[in-house]
C-alpha cells in the first residue's frame, strides 16, 4: 500500500528493488534465491567488520548491506511479478533481513572488543541490538495489520503462536528450523505490550463484518496513518540501517549501540499512544453496540 510505504522506499529502494526483481525474471531466479544472495551479500559486508581498521572495507560492508536492502525489496517484487509468493517465502524474508543485521552487529562489536573488553561489548551490543530488533518488530506489526484491516490484505494478517503450532508443516529439517524461529518472531509480536491479542481479534472482526467495515477502516486509517510516521522514525530498518552505516563511517558504532538502545524511551512513549488510539477506536463502537 503506497500511503504507508516510506520516502526511501517510494525513492530508491523500490524503483531499485524492482530493477533487480525483472532481472532476476529474465535469470529464472526464485525469491528465496534472491533471498539467499541478499544473506551472502548483506553477511559478506558483515564480516568484513572484523577488520574496521581498514577504511575500504567498512566502506565495502556499508555498500553491502544497502544492496542486501534493495534485494529484500526485490524478493517479494519479484515473488508477485511471476507468482511465486508462498507463506514460508515471506518468512525466510524476514529471517535473512534479521541475519545481515546480526551479522553487522555482531562483527561490529567484534572489532571493538580489544580496546573495550568483551563484558562491556556484549553488553552494548546486546542493549542496541535487542533494541533494534524489537522495534523493527512492533513497527512491522503494525504495517501489516494497516494493511490488513485498511486494504483487507489477508494474508499480511499474522497468525498467533498457537496458530503457527497448529498448520506449520514441519517434515524436513528445513522447515523445523524455518518453524522455531517463525514461531518466536510470533510470540515477540504476540507479547509486544502495545497492542494485545484480544485488541487484534476485536479489530479483525470490526474490519471484516460489512455492517462496520467503513466506520472502522475510516477510523483506523485517521488513526494508525500518523502512528506509522512515528513508529518508522523510531523503529523503522530504513532508520536503523542509516544510522549503521553513518556510525560505521565515522567509526564510532559504540555511540550508535547506546542511542539505538536509549531510543527505546521515545519508542516507548509512541507505543503508549498506540494503546491509547487503539482504545479510542473499541470505544467509538461500544458506544452504539
């Protein structure tokens, strides 16, 4: 949905993304193949920061992982282009985006464990890390549920942990990996603490039952199109990518672990006025209901 795709995205990483994805088109390559290739490009960068003391290659390792994002971009241009999109395809997306980004953090800190010893570090890069994770969570979250409750895509719709038990195939050892770490992607969202289970199942009903989809879509619309301004800001990968990079130029990624995990306060505070909208819309319906 275009109203909530980001600036960046709209400019360069979409036009880009769907460059590669019609190449990758002419190539028979699958999604999950450029998938692949975006996880040895984007992880390949990463490992080139164990030698940060050589300028060229953190310059090479920032080239890298942009060119890992515009990959995760054409993965899923490209799985619609020939329609070849599949859930489990959507998944391992998520998954090798979340292992470039551990690639850097972890070799990042790596570099940086002589001159401030391993406890420090690891506790840095646990604290950015773990930021950077659950906010690009919660923001996915709710880029998908605007989707689905406002264009009615149902299958950005996110299953439960419970869900996930029931119906994911888990015959090749492939799959029970994919499966566990599905499943705790599912429980993080599940358990994010801004918008409950039960708020979603309320809201999924409102927006599928004809006699309060136009009310509720137009609420919640009004609403969320705001809330998602602030949630990119404060959580979005396009944000945190660029604050990689910059740190990683200026060779100072220590400071970028501690803002990235003092950002939490002001994400905290955006999640707070989520809860607070998401009960605005339930009481504008218990008011008639």
């Amino acid at each position: 949905m275009l109203e909530i795709e980001e600036r960046y995205d709209l400019a360069f990483s979409r036009p880009f993304g769907l460059a590669f994805a019609k190449l990758g088109a002419r190539l028979h390559m699958t999604p999950t193949q450029v998938s692949i290739l975006s996880l040895v490009i984007g992880s390949g960068g990463g490992f080139l920061l164990v030698r940060s003391d050589i300028y060229a290659l953190v310059i090479i390792a920032c080239v890298a992982i942009v060119i890992a994002g515009l990959l995760d971009s054409a993965d899923g241009q490209l799985a619609r282009l020939t329609n070849q999109s599949t859930e489990i395809g959507r998944i391992i997306d998520g998954i090798v985006d979340n292992a470039v980004f551990v690639t850097f953090y972890f070799c990042a800190i790596f570099y940086m464990v002589p001159e401030y010893g391993l406890y420090y570090m690891v506790l840095l890069g646990a604290f950015g890390g773990g930021a950077h994770s659950w906010k690009s969570s919660v923001y996915e979250l709710h880029k998908a549920e605007f989707q689905l409750y406002v264009g009615g895509y149902k299958d950005s719709r996110l299953p439960s942990p419970d869900e996930v038990r029931e119906t994911f195939v888990r015959d090749t050892l492939f799959q029970k990996i994919v499966y566990v770490l599905y499943l705790d992607y599912c429980k993080k969202q599940q358990n994010s603490g801004f918008r409950k289970q039960e708020v979603r199942k309320k809201f999924e009903t409102l927006a599928f039952s004809d006699e309060t989809r136009d009310k509720f879509v137009s609420l919640y619309r009004k609403a969320n199109l705001d809330m998602l301004y602030w949630w990119a800001w404060v959580g979005g990968t396009n944000v945190q990518r660029a604050g990689i990079i910059i740190s990683l130029l200026f060779m100072r990624f220590d400071i970028y672990l501690m803002i990235n995990g003092l950002s939490l306060i002001p994400f905290y505070i955006i999640g707070k006025m989520q809860a607070r909208k998401d009960r605005e819309i339930l009481e504008a319906f218990d008011e008639t209901t």
